[in-house]
C-alpha cells in the first residue's frame, strides 16, 4: 500500500480520506481477522452445547427428541441459518488464510481473495438459506415458499 | 559477539550475522506446530464440517427430519460413526487452540488467563470424553 501524499482533487490516484473510529487500518484484512474470531468463536461455543445435546441419544429416544425440538423452533431455526453462515465464512475464510500462508501468489492475491470467499459465501448461502427456512415459513405462513 | 571492536554503546548486541544461541532449552516449536495443526485440521474439518451442516440442516427436509432414529440409522455404519468421531476431535481441539490464541491475547493478569485455560482444558476433556464415550457406546436398542 505505497500510497503517494498527492493533492486533494483531481488526479490520476484518488487519495481516501484518513480512516477514522478504529485503531486499526488493516481495511480488509483487519475485518477478515475479526469475522475469523468472531464465527470462530461462536461455533465453539454452539459445539460445546451440541456436543451434550447430542450425548442425549444414550439417556432414551424420547429424552433426546424433546431437546431436539428445540431446533425446529422458528426462532432457533433463525439462529441456525446464522451458525451455518458463520461456519461457511469461518470456512471459507480459513481456505483464504491457508493459501496466504503455503501459496506463493496467496499473500499478493489476499484481497481479491477475500471478494472470492463473500461471492462463494453469498452463492451457496442463498439456497442454503432458502432450504433452511422453508419448513418454518410454510408452517407460520402457509403455502409460502 | 566476538567482534574486534565493541564500543559501549552496542556492547551487548548481537552481530546481525552471528549464530544463533540457544535460549537455555527454552525455544521449542509448539507454536510452529499449533499453527501447522489448524492449517491441516481446518482443510479436514471444512470437508467434515460442510458435510454435516449439508446434510443435518439443508437436505432433505434438514433439521426438522432428525429425531433418534435419524441418528441411530445413520450410527449404525461405522463410516458415520468415524466422520462424527473424527469431526469432534479435530473440531474440538481446532476450536480450542483458537480459543487458546484469543484468551493470550486479551487477558491481562497472568491469574485470568491461567484460570480461562483450565476453564477451556476443562471443556474440551468434557465435550471430547462425553461424546467419545457416546459414538462408541450407542445402544440402538435402547427403547
């Protein structure tokens, strides 16, 4: 980021204006960085509830079907369309870090790199969302979807 | 270090091509190790993982199709049994280590973070022994 200290006004370089509100500038890097610790986060903590949620199938059938009705709830269902969008980033995103690290074009392409992981993301999240919701939907609206 | 000349005020410093020493057994790879174990066992979980999701929430009618019998149908092949197996252990310690990283890096106290790690050692022993201990013994004639 060899940014010149040109002029304001026109040019041939447009010069952003200072970023401000944040300590840090890394723009796109930085941001990747905090969703990759965020979802990260989130999903151990969702892994840790879902291991013992599941450990129910060795206490009997009918214990484990109660606690798994929590999850067709149309709120928790909600919920669950956001565990799989933080997953597929967390994902994807790791693909990203990995081929910064082992590739030898990895570091150079990090950005574009990143536009690649929010298309990928916003592809498949669009049927997946679609898929998800569409039992709630049809029981809360009827006929929809 | 054993240049000829070593006036006081670099006395102390090291030559910039000077070998390096050996810090008292105190330097060891770990961290090397740990940041090569979440590169290999995160490229194993997104196929694990993405699988899961796939098929628990999005196929085929997705969560609202699991109840017991889902579960026990599909612990009855072992190829189930050593995805889910695999998926938590890799899962649990990826998931761990990266907790590992964010509690050094915002604990303050040395106290704070010992007790966060024995928290998080705590959990992981927890969530990879229950569910260990599950896979293995499922009884699908429970009912």
């Amino acid at each position: 980021m060899s940014q010149s200290t040109a002029l304001p006004g026109p040019g041939p370089v447009a010069v952003p204006p200072p970023r401000r509100g944040s300590v840090y500038r890394g723009v796109e890097g930085m941001w990747s960085w905090v969703a990759h610790r965020i979802t990260g986060v989130l999903t151990f903590f969702f892994l840790f509830a879902h291991v013992l949620d599941t450990s129910l199938v060795r206490v009997s059938p009918d214990t484990y079907d109660r606690i798994i009705e929590t999850y067709k709830n149309p709120f928790v269902n909600l919920l669950e369309v956001g565990l799989v969008g933080a997953v597929l980033f967390h994902a994807l995103n790791g693909i990203r870090v990995t081929l910064i690290d082992f590739w030898s074009k990895g570091t150079r392409l990090q950005r574009p790199m990143l536009w690649v992981v929010l298309a990928v993301w916003v592809v498949l999240m669009v049927p997946g969302v679609y898929f998800m919701l569409q039992h709630t939907v049809r029981v809360m609206f009827g006929g929809a979807a | 270090m054993t240049a000829a000349y070593d006036p006081p005020a670099t006395r102390g410093i090291e030559a910039p091509r000077a070998p390096r020493r050996k810090l008292g057994g105190r330097r060891s790879n770990m961290e090397m190790y740990s940041w090569l174990f979440m590169r290999l066992s995160g490229i194993v979980l997104v196929v694990l993982v993405l699988g899961h999701l796939l098929i628990m929430n999005v196929l085929d009618g997705g969560v609202h199709r699991i109840n017991w019998g889902f579960v026990a149908g599909r612990w009855a092949s072992p190829f189930w049994q050593v995805w889910d197996l695999l998926m938590l252990w890799l899962a649990e310690l990826h998931g761990a280590n990266g907790l590992r990283t964010v509690i050094n890096d915002y604990a303050r106290k040395d106290g704070t973070r010992f007790w966060l790690l024995m928290l998080l050692a705590a959990s992981v022993l927890l969530t990879v022994g229950l569910g260990t201990l599950v896979i293995f013994t499922f009884d699908p004639t429970i009912s």
